[in-house]
C-alpha cells in the first residue's frame, strides 16, 4: 500500500469528531454482537457475562498492545464444543478452570514468538500463505452469514431455498449497506452498516421478524440470577476439564496470525512489528484469562471487526475502545441489550454477507499487491491447497471434543508447503 494511501486514510481519522466516534463505535458493537453473544448461547453460559467479558478484554487488549491495534476481541467459536460438554458435565467452576488454562497457554505462546522474533515468523506466512488464508477466512464464514439471511439446503433433495421474508429483510440491508458506501457523502458514508441495520429493522416490522417478548421481560439494569452465579462461582480444578479447553488456545494460534495479518493488510500497518504479534497474542491471553475468572466464554480476535474496518474505512482504534465500552454497558442494561438482540438474524445476516465478501476481497488484494506470479506451479499449488483444503474441510476431531478447523489444516499446508517448495527452478 502506498504512503499516499496511508496518508489519506490518517486525514480521513482526523477528520472524524468525537460524536462521530461514539456513533461509529456503536456501529461497530452491532458488528460483533451477535457473534459474541451465540457462543454462550449454544454453550449455556451467559450472554450478558459474554458482553462483559469481551468489552473489558479488548479494553486490555488495546492497554497491552499500546493502543495501536484496531480489534474488537469477542466470544471464540473454537471453544464451543469443549465448553457445552464440560458445563454439562462439570458446571461452570471447571469451564472457568479450562479457559484460564487456555489463557495461559496464549501468554506462553506469546513468548515463544517474543524469543523467536517478529521477523522469524513472518518468514512462515508470506503473501502466497496469508493471501489465500485470508481469502478462506472470509469464505468459510459465507455460509453462516446466507444461513441467518434465511436460506436453507435440503440434503435429501439437494436443493435450497430462503424464508421470503427473510430474504426480503436480508436484501433491504444489502441493498441499502451498497446505497450508503457508494452514494452517500459526508459522515453518512462511514456508518453503512448502522443505517443498513436501522432501515432493516424497520422493514423486518410489517413482515413480523421482530419479538419484543425478551424486551418486555428484561430488567432496566443489572444482571440476572443467572449471571450472578456464573459471575461468582470459584474456578474449580479439573484435569479432564483443562485439558478438553486449554490445547484449543494452540489450535487457533495460526487463526490469530491470519486475523492479525488480515487487519494489518485493511489497515495499511505492519502490526507484526509494532506492537509485535506478540503483544497481540497476549492481549487475547489477558482478555481470555480475565474472561475464565468471570465466567465468560474465551475471547478471540474476530473477523467481522476486519470487515467493518474494509467497508467503514475508518482504522481509529478508539472507535473499537467504544464499541468495548458500549459492551460493558449493555452488559448492564438489561432491556437495551435486549433490544440488540431483537434484531432479526435476516438483518444481520445481510451485513454479514457483505462483510465476509469484503474478508475474502483484502486476501485477493494482498496478493495483487505483492505481485505474485501464477504462471509459477510453486505459486498455483499452495494457494489451490490452502483455498480448497480450508473452505471443504470442516473439523476434524483429533481426540475427545479436540478438532482442527479447516481454516487451521489449511495454513498449516500452506506453511509447510511455503517452505518445502523451491522457490526457483
């Protein structure tokens, strides 16, 4: 990216007023929430503790890495398996012994890549590794985001259709989000994804998507009985507990790598060298060794934080500090957060798409920009590997609730391969 690209998107941060700020860190709360509060959902632990958990952590995430980096830290999907069978089995004392395991392990992991060094590491992920990687990042997740816009596969028939209504809703956001990015002027063109959720969820009113039953019921402040007693139980030692959560921290390692790249490359910044992805990957074990203590799920950075950053073109970390403060709050609140979670999954469903679409597009400009040639075989076969190994691999279980995700199996091919294969021939 050139310095004058750099330049105008500095000019355009400075320009943004602190009104503006607090409205596009909401913007980007509404990004992250509903993947941060799913996990505790089909975990059973407790979206309001997951909310707090996520808001304070990235809050020390931006502390340990000096404020430099622009991450939402939100609820790992990685855990979910391990942690919905250790709750049933062991209770919540022995899931909060499992992620503070895992948040040891990121912090150990942290520095190992300290000792090794930035540069050591990056010589694993070049562009022909961290392009088709981030392209696969944004993939995989496509089916989730047309999942929640209504559309289902019938495996007997092999046919798939959407709900009309929430393809209709869906269709107004992404309709709208393209308006707004491409037409709008002013502050308006920073907030796509704010005004796309307000105009789809009024349009989601007449086609009956909305439920007000949790808004009804929900307290004005505090937590529920419910939070109270995740919030308060004493971490309880257990081995089969540890280790069925803590090795996953390992597993995603090379999902943080992939992530950090990928905001490093929206953001026009090398983050590997300052802070150091070693700050990053112990912003993630803090946030994950505080989220253990108090009962919420293990925190993770998240691609749909990259993908807000790809359409909003706005990379202020502070606007992400926001979003973690507006978390703390609706954390609290209980009818505001209720309301959040009224929103249609057609709606967000339709950010989605538009989102993980932008993911897969920074991983093809990554590689355009570092003017790989795939007149070259080398070239072809490790991004083929990494492109069809990561989006039809699923998880492959390697022991009890242990798997790889795709995503992992293929940057581990990629890396090997990058290495392995000459260069010249």
């Amino acid at each position: 990216m050139s310095a004058r690209n750099v330049s105008k998107k500095k000019v355009q941060v400075s320009n943004i007023n602190q009104t503006q700020k607090v409205v596009l860190g909401f913007q980007h709360l509404l990004a992250m929430f509903g993947a941060t509060v799913l996990v505790p959902i089909l975990t059973g632990l407790n979206p309001s503790v997951a909310l707090l958990t996520a808001g304070i952590g990235t809050l020390l995430f931006h502390w340990i890495t000096k404020g430099k980096v622009p991450v939402f830290l939100g609820s790992s999907f990685a855990f979910i398996g391990a942690i919905a069978m250790t709750l049933s089995n062991e209770g919540i004392g022995a899931v909060k012994a499992g992620i503070i395991g895992a948040g040891i392990v990121y912090v150990v992991m942290s520095y190992i890549i300290q000792v090794a060094g930035a540069d050591k590491v990056r010589s694993f992920f070049p562009p022909i590794v961290t392009g088709p990687v981030i392209m696969v990042i944004g993939l995989r997740l496509a089916p989730v985001g047309l999942s929640m816009s209504g559309y289902s596969f019938d495996a007997a028939t092999q046919t798939g259709a959407f709900a009309p209504t929430s393809l209709i809703a869906a269709s107004v956001v992404i309709i709208t989000m393209i308006i707004v990015s491409i037409f709008a002027k002013g502050f308006f063109k920073l907030v796509p994804i704010l005004i796309a959720v307000i105009v789809g969820y009024l349009a989601s009113l007449p086609l009956g998507l909305i439920d007000f039953t949790g808004v009804q019921s929900a307290g004005w402040f505090g937590f529920s009985g419910d939070a109270l007693s995740h919030l308060t139980a004493m971490p309880k030692f257990s081995l089969s507990a540890i280790t069925a959560i803590s090795p996953i921290a390992l597993v995603i390692f090379i999902e943080h790598f992939g992530d950090i790249t990928t905001n490093g490359a929206v953001v026009g910044k090398d983050f590997f060298k300052d802070p150091g992805v070693h700050k990053t990957m112990l912003g993630d074990g803090i946030a994950t060794l505080l989220a253990g203590f108090l009962g919420g799920p293990a925190n993770t950075t998240y691609s749909e934080n990259t993908g807000v950053l790809a359409v909003t073109k706005v990379y202020d970390p502070s606007v992400l500090r926001l979003a973690a403060i507006f978390a703390v709050v609706l954390s609290l609140v209980g009818k505001f957060g209720a309301l959040i979670l009224s929103i249609p999954p057609a709606v967000m469903g339709g950010v989605s798409i538009i989102l993980f679409g932008m993911i897969s597009s920074v991983g093809v400009r990554t590689m355009v920009e570092a003017k790989l040639d795939f007149a070259h075989s080398r070239n072809l076969i490790i991004s083929a590997l990494i492109l069809v190994c990561g989006i039809a691999i699923d998880n492959v279980y390697i022991g009890g609730t242990l798997t790889l995700s795709g995503l992992a199996i293929a940057a581990f091919i990629g890396v090997v391969l990058n290495k392995i294969l000459p260069e010249e021939i």
